[in-house]
C-alpha cells in the first residue's frame, strides 16, 4: 500500500495519537502518500454540536498543523489535507464554501446519516427496512452528483440485513451511479480489522459485477494501524478472494 487517504485525528473525538505519530508509522510502513480526512465540521444553523466531528471553530488549526507538517516531512512523504464528509443537502453550500476558502485538497463521502446527524437516522445498526435502504442510496447518489467528492468511504455501512434481491437492487443502484461518475468504493481496512459488518463481500460482490473502482482505506484512528501487519494480510486476502484490483492512487474531484 502506497497511499491512503484515510486517516483521523484526535478532533474527531473518538480517534487517538497526534499527527506527527501517524506520519512516522505510515513513513515506516512504506506509505508515501498520507491524506488526512477527519470528520468535516458542518454549518449548522442553531447551536447543536456534533460528537463525532470537529467544530468549524477548530477546523482551521487542523489544516494549519497538518500543512505545517506537510513541509517538515516533504523530503519523506506528501500530505494531504481533505475531510471525510456526510452529504447534509442542507448544509453542503456551506461546507463546500468553506473547503474552497480554506484550500482543502478533496473531500470522501462517509455517509453515517440520513437527512443528518440532528433529525436523522444512524445507518449502520442491523435493520430490514428497504425504504431506509433506498433513502440512504437515494442521498449517496445525490452527494456523488454533486462532483466535490473523490471517493465513498465505506459505500456498505448500510447493515441492510433483509431481503436479498432488495440488496441486490438498491446496492447495483449505488455502485452503477459510481462506475458512471467515475467514483471508486472504498474497502475498509478498519472494517475488517475489528470484524464489522463492512467491508462486506455480500457488497463487494456487486462491485465487482458492476465493474466499479476500488480503493483500500485505512480509516485509521490510531497510528498502530499503520504497522499493524495482521490487518493489512487481512485486507489483502479479502481483495484477492473477489477478485478486486484497487487503485493506487487517487485522482482528486474538484470540490
């Protein structure tokens, strides 16, 4: 693995070990391309303050220390400044404003919520209901559209345990509107490592009938992941067993 553009900090407030921790064992893993994607801020628009993001107020600092770290280790690695960012259709303009302003380098889509994470529903607990399926694939389909992001981060969190063909479906729908945005779809290290329902072959199957894109990503959340061998053998074998042929590197959407 030569890139990922995967990775958290501890702004987010579930991920652990500071920048430069993350930059040393990726360099020692033999990454030469490190993109940092934490949780985007979001602009809402009354007083609600997410648990799992960084507040516009702090997203300036993390672009600012993590280019600062970008020169010191430029001779070793390149870093890379993006966001893993929820499609709010509300709340996008915003976000996107502000990406352009602050020079950030691309977005991935990480989709957690439908509508968002204030009036919404969280996808990713076990569930058969095939219209929160449809409206999860509906708003993914939708924030593709919009050209700003680069990848879609874990496309499967979705934990749709119902009807097969429904799967089938709604899944072909996602992974078609990918291959035709030309959006690849992320195999998550993470995921597998700590044995959730994604990276699942159920999804990846469907993927590969499609003829969609795949990148592997870390989503890393604490520096050991990067020198955690078991965990990239683990993800190798998953790859190789479908049959996949993930992308090196990324080509950027312009945000």
């Amino acid at each position: 693995m030569i890139a990922n553009y995967h990775t958290h900090t501890v702004r987010c407030h579930h991920a652990v070990g500071t920048e430069r921790e993350y930059i040393e064992n990726a360099i020692q893993a033999g990454i030469k391309v490190l993109g940092f994607s934490d949780h985007s801020p979001q602009f809402f628009e009354d007083d609600f303050v997410s648990p799992m993001r960084m507040t516009p107020a702090e997203a300036p600092a993390y672009i600012a220390t993590l280019r600062r770290l970008a020169e010191e280790y430029k001779q070793d690695i390149q870093i890379l400044v993006g966001f893993e960012a929820e499609y709010y259709p509300a709340l996008f303009g915003s976000l996107q404003h502000f990406c352009r302003e602050q020079g950030v380098d691309y977005l991935i889509m990480g989709q957690h919520h439908l509508h968002d994470e204030r009036l919404g529903t969280y996808v990713g607990m076990p569930h058969s209901d095939m219209g929160l399926l449809s409206s999860y694939v509906d708003q993914v389909i939708e924030g593709m559209k919009t050209g700003s992001f680069s990848y879609i981060a874990h496309p499967d969190l979705c934990n749709f345990l119902g009807d097969d063909g429904w799967h089938e479906r709604e899944y072909t729908r996602l992974c078609m509107a990918a291959k035709e945005l030309d959006i690849p779809l992320e195999v998550n290290m993470l995921g597998l490592m700590t044995d959730r329902h994604y990276s699942s072959s159920r999804f990846f199957k469907i993927a590969k009938k499609c003829g969609n894109k795949i990148i592997v990503g870390c989503d890393a959340h604490d520096p050991s992941v990067f020198l955690n061998e078991a965990a990239f053998d683990k993800t190798r074998r998953f790859v190789e067993d479908l049959g996949l042929s993930p992308v090196e590197k990324l080509t950027f959407k312009t945000i």
